[in-house]
C-alpha cells in the first residue's frame, strides 16, 4: 500500500476541510437568503393589511 507523506496528508485534510467550510458558507448564505424573502414577504403583508384598514376606515367615516 503507498502511504502519503504527513505534508500530502495535511494538505489533503485542508483541502477537504476547505470544501465542507464553503458548502457550509453557501448553505448559510441560501437561509440568508430564504429569511430575507420571508421577512420582505411579511413586511408586503403588513403594508397590504394597513392599507386595507385605513380603505376601511375612510369609507366607514364617509371620505370615499
């Protein structure tokens, strides 16, 4: 069996820890991601909600 020299085994270890590190930074980054769709998603939530409110507000005292 051809055994690695401890250098190759080290710089193999860091390649492969340097390939979980940026799987790793791209999955955090899609939650990132995901968060800040569902955050702007609420926030379009709350806008069409308020909206509808004053709308129902103005037309119960009579200014449309």
């Amino acid at each position: 069996m051809c055994r690695l020299s401890e250098q190759r085994e080290r710089d193999l270890i860091a390649g492969v820890c340097l390939l979980l590190a940026l799987h790793l930074l791209k999955r955090s980054i899609a939650t990132i991601g995901e968060l800040v769709q569902a955050a702007a998603a609420l926030a379009a939530i709350g806008l069409a909600a308020g909206t509808a409110l004053l709308l129902i507000a103005a037309a119960l005292a009579g200014g449309f």
